[in-house]
C-alpha cells in the first residue's frame, strides 16, 4: 500500500497568514493526488484534484503544487472560514489511501 | 445539480448487519464510479472500497474483504454497502463519494454521511 505522510498535524496562524500543509507519499502516484477539506460534523468537500486543479466553486486562494512525490496544499490568506481540517489523498492505486490529516485554526 | 442522498443512521449490535444506501440524483448514475469511505470517531478517513454502477464490477480494501459487499440498483440510481459481523471497531460515519468516469477518478460529489453505531 501506498502511505502518505501529512505534516504539521495541526497549526495555528492568525487572519491573512499564509498556510502551507505538506504530503509525501511513499512511491511515486504521478499527479494522482487529492485535497479535501473537512468541517466539524460535516462531509468532506473536494478541494483540489491531480494535484493542482481547482474542483469547479472553490476559491482561488486554494492551490496546490507537486515536486516529485511531495505535494502541498496552500491557503494564500487565511480566513476565519477556513477552519477545518485538510486531508490528501492518492488515487494512483487501490487502497487509495488518505493522509491522517491537518488540522487548521486560527489564532 | 448532483447530489448524493444517503440513508439515515443505524443501530446494531455486535454480529448483526448494515445496509447503508446511497442515491444518486442530477446526473447519469452508470457513467460515474462510486466510493465508499468511513471515518471513526475522532479519526481520519479510510478507504472502502468501489464500484462500478454500469457494470457492478467492485474493489475493496483488503481489511475489508469478504465482510463488506458494495451493490447497486440502476434503476432508482442507488448504490448499496452493506457490511456484515459487525464489531464495535465498526462504529462510524460511512460516506459514498462519487468518483471519476475511470478506475482512478477523483472524487468530487459526497453524501452527507450516514452513522452507523454497533454497540450492545
């Protein structure tokens, strides 16, 4: 099975910050590689997917990048909104398997 | 507009079965794989497994294999999990996801979550 590996687990950033939350996986999944976004008590909601598109509605101060098997997940300024927590996800292979997640607030 | 309308929560006791539903509105059922995910509480996600509702082809996880049976129904565009002996591990919120065209989609549509609580 593939692993990801999702690093810090949990942050905290004031108001306009930029936040930057890392995943690596442990084989190369090429750009098969997910964002999902996760309010308490609510169901996940797609973010980005092949690793740097923007699902249709999500704004833009979401982006994603990849460097070989390292990918992040960017908020540009950090808003109250934002509070939730952020988990990747590979579909390059079955299992597809998730990171253990990031958990975002705000100071 | 897609949706994804799952069923309400269950209570089982330990070596009983659920059914959970999952139906599909706004766009046609048989193009779009469908995935199934859960979350324990205060847990991360996990992977189920999937299946393809044009033909009912399926892939599970490996630590569900021979437990979990995914189905679907064409006609009412619903998709099915149903896991059997249950334990209090199993305790949950089960999610339906809808993925891509392909074997390896991305998922872009959830349902709101179904929980199901195995509990004596």
């Amino acid at each position: 099975d593939i692993q990801m590996t999702q690093s810090p687990s949990s942050l905290s950033a004031s108001v306009g910050d930029r936040v930057t939350i890392t995943c690596r996986a442990s084989q190369g999944i090429s750009d098969y590689l997910a964002w999902f976004q996760q309010k308490p008590g609510k169901a996940p909601k797609s973010l980005i997917y092949a690793a740097s598109r923007l699902h249709s509605g999500v704004p833009s101060k979401f982006s994603g990048d990849r460097s070989g098997t390292d990918f992040t997940l960017t908020i540009s300024s950090l808003q109250p909104e934002d509070v939730a927590t952020y988990y990747c996800q590979q579909y390059s292979s079955d299992p597809r398997t998730f990171g253990q997640g990031t958990k975002v607030e705000v100071k | 507009q897609v949706q994804l309308v799952q069923s309400g929560a269950e209570v089982k006791e330990p070596g009983a079965s659920v059914k959970v539903s999952c139906r599909a509105s706004g766009y046609t059922f048989s193009i779009y794989y469908m995935h199934w995910v859960r979350q324990a509480p205060g847990q991360g996600l996990e992977w189920m497994g999937m299946i393809n509702p044009s033909g009912g082809s399926t892939s599970y996880a490996q630590k569900f294999q021979g437990r979990v049976t995914m189905t679907r129904d064409t006609s009412t565009s619903t998709v099915y999990m149903e896991m059997s002996s249950l334990r209090s591990e199993d305790t949950a919120v089960y999610y339906c996801a809808r993925g891509g065209s392909g074997w390896y989609g991305e998922y872009d549509y959830w349902g709101q979550g179904t929980l199901v609580t195995v509990s004596s």
